[in-house]
C-alpha cells in the first residue's frame, strides 16, 4: 500500500457532474454516453498511511456523492473506478486525480483488480444482486447502494452470500448514522422519552421530478417503483423504532399525473399503512406531485408515545401537558453519506459489524416489497404471504 503526498487538507470543491444515477454496468446494457461539463478535482488530505483501497462501480450521481465520501475519510485511497459512459468515467476520475485510479468499463474487471480492499456497488437496482454476490464472493468489503435488491428471492441470494463472505456487508441507508434521527431514536427506547410508541405518521412528498436522464429509474422492472427504490429509507427508521417488521400491510395508489419520460410505468403517489403488531400502526404516504410551496412536502417521521410525540426529522418533542414543544438536543449530521462511509471504513479496520447491515437492509426492502404486493393487488398482505415469494 502507498503513502499520500502532503498536502494541507482534504476538501469537496465543486463537482459539476450531471445529478443521475450510476448507469448499468454490464455489456448487454450499454447505454450512449453523454457530454459532461469537466468538474473541479476533490483536494488531497494531508499525508497519511493508505490502509483501505476503494473501488467505485457506477459513477453517475450517487456514485460520485460516495466517492468523495471515501475520498474525505484519511487513510482511504480511491484505486478503482467502473462506468460504461466514458466521459462521465473519466470525469469522475479527474475528481479522484491525485490517487490515480484505474479505469474499467466492465465490473468485473474492476472486481479482478488485485489492488482493492472492498468496493461500492452504485449501480442501478436490478444490478445490485448479481453486482453484489460478485463483490462479496470475491473476498472484498462491500457498500451497496439501497435498496439491497427488487425481490425477496434477490435478497435471500444477496442475505446467504453476505452471511457466508469474508468482507463486510453495508447497505446504504445512511440515515442509521444521521442527527436528529438516530438521537431521537436513542432517546425513544433508552429514555423511554415518548412512552410506548403506538402510532408513526410519516411522508415523503417530492416537489420536483428526477432528472429524465436516469431512464431506469422510471422503470419498474429496473427500480422495483418508487416505493422500493426511495421508500426503504423511511421503512428503515420505522423498523428501527418498532423493533421489527410489519406483520401485513394495506394501501392505495397509482399513476396519475406523472407519465414522462415515455415507458415511465411506475406510481406517482400512494398510500399505505403498515401493521407492526400490538396495535402499533404507520400511516406512510409517498408522491411525486406536490407543488412547490405546499404544506407538507419534504419528508416526515412523527412518532406518536403514550406519553408524547417526537419529529425524527427535526427532533421537536411533543410531551403530554407541556405548553410547548422542545427541541431535543443533538448535533446535526451534515453529511450522512460521509458519516457512513467513514464508519464502513472503521468497521473494517477494527473487523466490527455496521449497523446498517445486511438484516437490516433486508428488513427495509421486505417492508418495501410488502407494500409494493399490497398496492399490487388492493387487498392486504401479510408479511408471511411475502416471505413464501422467496
């Protein structure tokens, strides 16, 4: 492994690369490549020992946000990096200029790469399973990018080829290591702080529409829908705060607004409620239609407790007979991908389990797909229904 040169700081300045989404990586997708602007190079740390070797596969928007995750934290060295767009590869690759990366337009290749210690999977979701297995089946580390896969079959291949690897597995919900929710989170089950949680309402309501570019995203056999490609990182926190999984689910939906760009086939909107047992109950809504300006657009996590209510995202405390609400106290996470990325990096050097590990990002896509089969069929579905599918 090599040493850095010294240089007075590691810092994120400008990167101009088009906000879309790793494009497939396999042969057989190949997809034109399309002009970008050059981007402004990431700037090196100061001097240190390299003792963890990354590896990027998908270079698109999400892939760059990781990279320069990676490339913030000290000791990690950025040796590898896949995309079949040329140019959007290359730009990526003058971000990272300094480590001098090596360059592939195949994923096995970079796989093959001797000089690797674990590898990012930013790909497409129909990807993640067979991209996924390769890396961990290869001895590497891995971070893969949610959800974790688009069936319950593709993630009891993905959960049985993490449990048998060497490497370790992080899924990339990284609001598991983000304030205030992980805080307020802490607060519910070791302080007890609401009572017994009985009820979450929660949304996620986007004023604005993904760039049209991203093609597979607008498509469900490559995304899973949206409920599947956005939607486990609510899921995730609501699992954290029941402690478990819904037992059925109910709910919804359709596409009713949103039909660009064309062959675009999945929901603009739904609603959904997740039974969690004991009488404890989410009332989850999703869209891709709210106008700028509306009440309630963003996302919320609002946990109701026999004793109060408290906002995961904005960590205000509603307690019983209290004239106002507080605010809890905690440290805003200004970047959950590099709070993340850096414990994915310690948990490899001191060989510790991430908390956002493969069970948990099974549990998130099961919850996913679960309301998916509810939406599907307009009945309600149990988590056992599901569960047989795999």
């Amino acid at each position: 492994m090599s040493d850095r040169k010294a240089v007075s700081r590691r810092t994120f300045l400008n990167t101009s690369v088009a906000v879309t989404s790793a494009v497939a990586l396999s042969g057989s997708r190949a997809q034109a490549a399309r002009p970008q602007s050059q981007p402004e190079k990431f700037v090196n740390p100061p001097d240190e020992k390299v003792d963890v070797r990354v590896g990027i596969i998908g270079t698109g928007g999400r892939g760059t946000g990781v990279m320069e995750g990676f490339y913030k934290v000290p000791g990690v060295r950025i040796t590898a990096l896949c995309d079949i767009n040329k140019p959007r590869l290359e730009a990526a690759a003058t971000q990272v200029a300094d480590d001098k990366p090596s360059l592939f337009d195949d994923y096995r290749k970079l796989i093959d790469y001797p000089e690797l210690d674990a590898i990012a999977v930013e790909t497409p979701c129909y990807l993640h399973r067979e991209m996924g297995i390769a890396v961990l089946e290869s001895g590497r580390h891995l971070y893969a990018e949610k959800p974790m896969a688009i069936t319950v079959a593709e993630a009891n291949a993905i959960h049985a080829a993490a449990r048998k690897a060497k490497g370790i597995y992080q899924i990339g919900t990284q609001l598991r290591y983000a304030d205030p929710w992980q805080t307020a989170i802490r607060m519910i089950h070791e302080g007890g702080i609401i009572g017994d949680v009985v009820f979450i309402r929660a949304h996620r309501h986007n004023i604005q529409d993904l760039p049209h570019e991203s093609t597979w995203f607008f498509k469900r056999e490559l995304s899973g829908d949206t409920i599947v490609e956005q939607a486990v990182h609510e899921f995730d926190l609501m699992n954290q705060v029941m402690g478990g999984v819904p037992v059925r689910a109910a709910g919804f939906g359709g596409q009713n607004v949103k039909f660009d760009p064309p062959g675009r086939d999945i929901r603009d909107h739904y609603g959904l409620e997740l039974d969690y047992g004991q009488g404890r109950v989410v009332s989850y809504s999703h869209s891709w239609i709210a106008p700028p300006h509306v009440p309630c657009d963003g996302r919320r996590e609002l946990v109701y407790g026999s004793k109060g209510a408290i906002d995961l995202e904005t960590g205000q405390l509603y307690l019983q007979g209290s004239e106002r609400p507080k605010t809890i106290e905690f440290k805003k996470t200004s970047d959950a991908t590099l709070a993340a990325v850096r414990d994915f990096v310690r948990c490899i050097r001191e060989r510790d389990r991430p908390f956002a590990d493969v069970e948990a990002g099974r549990d998130a896509l099961l919850v996913a797909l679960l309301g998916r089969k509810a939406l599907d069929e307009g009945r309600v579905v149990t988590m056992t229904e599901l569960l047989a599918e795999g």
